[in-house]
C-alpha cells in the first residue's frame, strides 16, 4: 500500500532554476500524479500533497500589463533562467533538469547534446497540470488511429504495446484586451428579378438574384479574454489548433512541484510575436461583428480602424503527452491532449489498403456496367 507523507517540502533551487523533489521515505525522485495534487515515488510508493499555494511569496495566476513589459521590459522575479537544448530536427527547446547534459526530443525522437548554457524567460504565470496518464494517453491514441480509414493495422497494434510517450508542458500565451472598431462598409440586400428565357423546350420563366448595395458606418466593441497563442516552434499549427478547446478555469498558480516527472519546452516565439498573433485572430473575430452588425445579406467592409486597450498577457504551461515512432521505416509523430484525450498526428495511410479498395469500387463499378447492358 503507498505511504502517504506530509506535504512536499520545497525543494532546492539553484541558479539555473532547476528543482530536485526528493521521496521523504528514500529519496528517490518524485513525479506528480496526473489528475491529482500529489507526488508519487515509483521506487517505494510514497506520497506527497503539493502544498496549497497560500501566504506571502507564494505564486498568484495573474495578468500583466504588455505595454509594460513590451516596453521596459520585466522586473527580475517575473524571470527565471533555465537550462535548454535546441532540436536540430524540429526546433524545439527542451528545458532540462537536474544535471541532464543530453536527452531525446519528445517531438521527433532526435537524440539531442546539449552545454550548460542557460536562457533567461518569462516565468510562466500558470500551468495546467496533467489529467491524464500515460495509459490513458496511449488508449486515447490508439482509438484515434483504429478509427482512421486506411490507416495501416500494424501501427495502431505498435502503438499499443507499451510504446513509451512522453508527458512535456508545452508553452503558450495568453492574451485579454478591450477593443472599440469603427468600420465603414456596404450593406447588400438581395433581391430578384423575372426574366424569360429561350431554352430548346421554349421560352421559361427565371428568377434571377441581384443585390442592392447601400453605404453603412458604425462601430463595434467586444472584450477579449485569454486569446491563446502556442509560445513555439516545434509543432504545426494545424496540430495545435486540433487539440482545442482548453479549459483554462482549471488552470494553476505556477509552482514546479507540478513539472515533476514531465519535461518542459521552453517559448522560442517571444512575447511581441505572439501578441501580433494574437491580435491578427481578434481582429478576425472583429471582422465577423462588423458584419453581423452591418446585416443585410452580403456585407463589404472598406474600412476598419481597430483600437486596442487594457492589454494583458500571462505566460501559461498546458500539458501534452507526445509519441514518436518509426515504424517501416518512416517517422510518425502524435500529440495528446492530456486534458481532453484529444488526439492529432501524422496521417499514416496504408497502400495496401488504398489498392484493395481502388480494385473493389472498379469492380463494382464493372459489375454495374454489366447489369446494364
């Protein structure tokens, strides 16, 4: 049975910002146990609560002012130095711990040597700790590639059998802003017109659409809250954008207890991109009210003068569980939301398959042909 402890004492840090957390019954590493508050040691079973992230010092979710820190900069405790490596494959940026010199990139399998170099960052504000387990993960994605039509068998059977994935704190963005529009544009009515027409059976009737357009202005304002933007490089966005939506309530306070036992990528999309990203999708979402708002059928809009205020930003972890396998020969690479389950990946596609299936609709096609004649 696991012997359940006090809370986790906080652990060591040096100044490259790593954190040891160490089992109180042998000493052993610990992890944190996705859809808990505790560390776990998987040398003895002994248990350890987080400790609640309250008194003075302790770290608040919060938002920060961007102009501020787009302009001078953060102050030092918003900062922290990691220890990273580069993946020459993909790009990302893999934080390292407790004196690793070398590891495997989560994303792509590329085994990666790194120095001890170390890189100053935003202290990420809140993370969202782990839901899912790794079985949980592995379940979830074998059930993605079985439903996949023509998708080789042989992967979803090597997936299954206890092929490692790995649990990584992938970073993001997040921004709030209130933005007030004025816009200028037309409004289209539609409305028809009946015309005859000559056709080889004779003169029909037609109705015929066409649109009024009239000038319109006005103005727009909506209330942003928590656009988010993946702080990274490593995985397409297409796949980042399949794993929505996030719960975002459940989100914690930022305290290292929760990285335990998982990997962290560092951001390599700083703090001004994302917030060029992140006002290019509310300036999308603004265009969808400006045409609700000028009405009509069809809408033009020639104008629009977007005005941005009270912009905040945090620095958010969210947690995946990432896989890569080779599999005959070729790299296949997937991604879980270990929130949700949500799934995405490299689209396998088995030649076999597509063959047997080409063959059958020819036949069937043929066979149809034939019952005609």
């Amino acid at each position: 049975m696991p012997k359940v402890g006090r809370s986790a004492k906080a652990p060591p840090t040096d100044p490259r910002g790593d954190s040891h957390y160490s089992c109180e019954s042998c000493g052993a590493d610990l992890r944190f146990a996705p859809g808990q508050t505790r560390l776990v040691c998987d040398h003895c079973g002994h248990v350890q609560d987080i400790p609640a992230a309250t008194g003075r010092g302790e770290a608040v979710l919060r938002e920060i002012p961007l102009q501020e820190a787009l302009a001078q900069g953060l102050p030092e405790p918003e900062m922290e130095e990691h220890r990273t490596l580069s993946c020459p494959n993909c790009g990302a940026s893999i934080e390292l711990q407790n004196g690793e010199h070398a590891t495997q990139c989560p994303f792509c399998a590329t085994p990666v040597v790194t120095d001890t170099g170390t890189r100053r960052l935003i202290k990420p504000q809140g993370v969202l700790p782990f839901q899912l387990t790794e079985e949980q993960a592995r379940a979830a994605l074998s059930k993605w590639l079985g439903s996949l039509w023509f998708a080789p068998n042989g992967l979803s059977q090597y997936a299954r059998k206890g092929r490692r994935m790995t649990g990584i704190y992938a970073p993001f963005w997040t921004f709030d802003a209130s933005s007030r529009t004025r816009y200028s544009g037309q409004r289209g009515d539609a409305y028809y017109e009946t015309r005859q027409v000559q056709t080889d059976k004779g003169i029909r009737t037609q109705q015929v659409r066409r649109i009024r357009w009239s000038a319109v202005s006005g103005h727009v304002a909506r209330d942003f809250d928590d656009v988010v933007i993946y702080a990274a490089r490593s995985l397409p966005p297409p796949y980042i954008d399949a794993l929505r939506p996030w719960n975002l309530s459940a989100l914690q306070p930022y305290r290292r207890d929760y990285l335990a036992g998982f990997s962290a990528e560092g951001y390599t999309v700083e703090l001004h991109e994302g917030h060029h990203s992140a006002q290019a999708e509310m300036i999308r979402v603004i265009q969808t009210d400006i045409r609700r708002d000028i009405g009509g059928d069809e809408q033009r809009i020639t104008a629009m003068d977007p005005n941005f205020a009270n912009e905040t930003f945090k620095h958010i972890l969210l947690p995946i569980w990432t896989a890569a396998y080779k599999f005959r020969g070729r790299s296949y690479r997937f991604i879980v939301n270990a929130q949700t389950g949500r799934v995405q990946g490299d689209r396998p596609w088995s030649a076999v398959k597509i063959t047997l299936a080409v063959l059958a609709g020819l036949i069937v096609i043929g066979a149809i042909a034939y019952l005609k004649r």
